[in-house]
C-alpha cells in the first residue's frame, strides 16, 4: 500500500463529507475485486452526522468556500455537501497506476460525460456494454514526455476512476458480476461487515513503503493492516490494527508504536498531541498489535481546529 494513497483517501473523506442524508453508503464487497492489495473507504452519509461531519459543513459553508462550492455546482451539477455518498478506491496491482476509485453519488450522467467530451484530448473506447472515456490530466506533470491521462467510466450510480485503461475495464467486470469480488473471498472479512457503523475503513494485504521512512517501520514488519473510525454516541473510537508472521515481530511493532506515542506526549508545543496521544491505548495478543483510539467527539473537532489554525499561521508567515 503506498501511503499517499491512504493519506489522500482519508482526506477526501474529511473535505468531501458534511451535511445530513438519510440513505448511507457503506462498503459494498461486490463491487470490489477479490483480491486487493490495499483498499480505503469513507461513508459520506455516515459522517454528515456525526461532529465532525458537521465540523466540516460549517467549513464549506463559510462564504469563501460557498463560492468554490457554487463553481463546481455550476459546472458538474452536484452538490458536495450532500450529493455524494461514499467513495472506494483499491489497488488490485502491484503499481501506484493499479489503483482505481469508485465514486457514489447522485450525478447527473449526460452531464459527467459532456465534460469528459470537452476535456483535454477527449476520447473514448467501448468496453462491453459500456464506455470508457479518457482525457490528458493536465494538473499532473508529463513522464518520458507522456502527459498522464485520466479514465472513467459510468456504472450506475457510480463512477469509476483510473489512471490505466484496463483497470478501469477490469473494475467495470467486477461491478457486472461477470469476475469475481471481494462478496465471494474470505479475504478481509471484518471489512465491510453488516452493522458495521464506521465512516472509514482500510485495510492492506502488504505495504509498499519508503524503506526511508522511520515512522513506517511498523507498517514493514506487518503482513497486514486494518483501519476503523466511527463515532459512538458523541465519541470517535478507531481502530488500527497489524498482524505480524509471528508474536517477536509484533514484539517490535509494539514497541515501535509505543515510542511514537510516548514521543506525540512530550511534543509541548502541540498540546491537542498530547491530548491526543492520552487517548490512545496500545494492546498485543500473540502476532497481532491494536492501537484503539476512544476520544470525545468535540475533542477531536478542536484538535482539527488547532490543526489548520496552525498551518494558517505557517501559511501567512511564509507569504510574508
């Protein structure tokens, strides 16, 4: 799993989601393909409600997001705050291109495909009974001088996105029924479970990380990973947990979390850290290591609030 694509999934997820709806969106195992090697989803309609959902509603609707709000409504016909429902993105390869993101929403689809026409070196190609439309990605810099290009196809009420065209086809299979999904594996089985209230989960079959990067030490020495976050009656529980080959190698998962935690508590200069690190316990039971998180709803939003404040003030010091 690259971690910028763990990171980017959970950020959509807090700056797409807020306002209330009744239907809910959570991860659907059939629309998934059998065996992904790492995969993220956030339940929009599961979050409007909670604080934090409505943290972020506040945000959106503050008049300079108001008029990028009315931009994008203007020109694709849909409402962030309460049009769109939920969103998968998984990675059935063994490259960053394998990825493909599954979007659910309430489009309009004459619309998403007159844009797609008008984009950049528009073109198509038919896919059984559906078309795959493609487009130069002018926000991302060329590769060999080869501009990247952007696919996505329309199945139902979702869109589906990709940066190759055969992993878009492939998903498109898998929505049909016509290859296998993740409904018919045993692979992941928490994910995705009935009753299930989180409004993100993860989870990866193996990590692919910056052997660089020391905070991902832990993530390297697991065979596996899962993520949860809910909120509970006015409290936000997550889950993050890594399962090891064997009970000495989650010995040192263990202690390497633990050092980070410590280190989140002795940072003063960010007490909502502190606060934050406070809340977290650190459990192992033979070659698997749970971090739980249990934290007052309205603590999590000030800790959000000191966190863009923060980068705010770094912005405005950088500009002058």
């Amino acid at each position: 799993m690259k971690i910028n694509h763990w990171r980017t999934t959970l950020a959509a997820g807090c700056l797409v989601a807020a306002a209330f709806t009744t239907s809910a969106a959570p991860l659907r195992r059939a629309d998934v393909a059998a065996n992904p090697a790492w995969i993220a989803h956030v339940d929009f309609d599961a979050l409007r409600p909670t604080a934090i959902g409505q943290h972020i509603l506040g945000e959106m609707n503050k008049p300079e997001a108001q008029a990028k709000l009315a931009a994008f409504q203007a020109v694709v016909n849909l409402d962030l705050r309460t049009q769109i429902h939920g969103a998968t993105i998984y990675d059935a390869g063994a490259a960053p291109e394998d990825g493909v993101l599954l979007v659910y929403a309430d489009f309009d689809a004459d619309r998403l495909v007159t844009l797609a026409k008008a984009a950049n070196d528009s073109q198509n190609n038919t896919y059984k009974q559906h078309v795959i439309y493609n487009w130069i990605d002018d926000k991302k810099k060329a590769k060999n001088g080869v501009k990247p290009r952007v696919y996505a196809a329309i199945a139902g009420a979702r869109v589906v996105f990709g940066q190759r065209e055969d992993r878009v086809a492939q998903a498109l299979d898998v929505l049909d029924g016509a290859t296998p999904s993740l409904a018919t594996s045993t692979l992941l089985p928490e994910l995705g479970a009935a009753g299930d209230a989180s409004f993100i989960e993860a989870a990866a079959s193996r990590f692919d990380l910056p052997s660089a990067d020391p905070n991902a030490a832990m993530f390297r020495l697991s065979k596996q990973g899962r993520l949860q976050l809910a909120d509970a009656q006015g409290r936000i529980n997550g889950m993050l947990s890594l399962e090891a080959k064997d009970d000495e190698v989650a010995g040192h998962i263990a202690s390497i979390a633990q050092g980070l935690i410590s280190l989140l508590k002795l940072q003063q200069d960010k007490p909502e850290s502190a606060k934050f690190a406070q809340a977290l316990t650190l459990k192992q039971e033979g070659p698997r290591v749970t971090i739980s998180l249990d934290m007052p709803a309205t603590d999590v939003v000030e800790l959000m609030k000191a966190d863009a404040a923060r980068k705010a003030e770094k912005k405005a010091s950088a500009a002058n």
